[in-house]
C-alpha cells in the first residue's frame, strides 16, 4: 500500500509536536518557577491543526493541477478545431 507524502508529513508533524511539548512544559515551569498552565500546552494542537492544513492544502493543489490539465486538454482541443476550419476554407 503506497502512502503519500502529505500523510507523512502530517504524521510527523503532529508526532514532533507531541515530543517536543513535554520539554516546553518543563522549560516554561522552570522559568516561571511554579507550576501554571500557559501557553506551552498550544503545542500539539497547533502540532494537529498544521497537520490538518497541510492536508488541505495539499488536496487544493491536487485539484488545481487537475484544472490546468483540463485547460490545457481544452485548449488543444480548440487549437486543432481551429486547424480543422481553417483547412476546410481552402
């Protein structure tokens, strides 16, 4: 089974994300000097929703690149009509 890059680097993206939250939580209590919760807890759903636009985005370009081919399709078709009147004329 192929698995394609986007869901790699989604993958990774979160995993990353939840190994390196334990070291900003240790980091943040050290410099407050107390425990509290703050912002160093935003890391793995940032981690998820990086994950998520990577994904999206991913999927955007796939769709785009489908357009352009049928564009391109498109407009080959046109050129050889054209041709095929211009032929039919003389």
């Amino acid at each position: 089974m192929k698995i394609k890059k986007r869901y790699i680097a989604a993958a990774l993206t979160v995993a990353v994300s939840a190994a390196v939250t334990p070291l900003c939580i240790d980091t943040a209590y050290r410099a407050r000097g107390y425990e509290a919760v703050g912002g160093e807890w935003l890391v793995i759903p940032l981690g998820i929703i990086l994950a998520l636009f990577i994904l999206e985005a991913a999927k955007a370009l796939d769709y785009v690149k489908l357009k352009l081919e049928a564009m391109k399709e498109e407009q080959t078709f046109c050129e050889a009509a054209e041709y095929d009147e211009i032929n039919q004329a003389n």
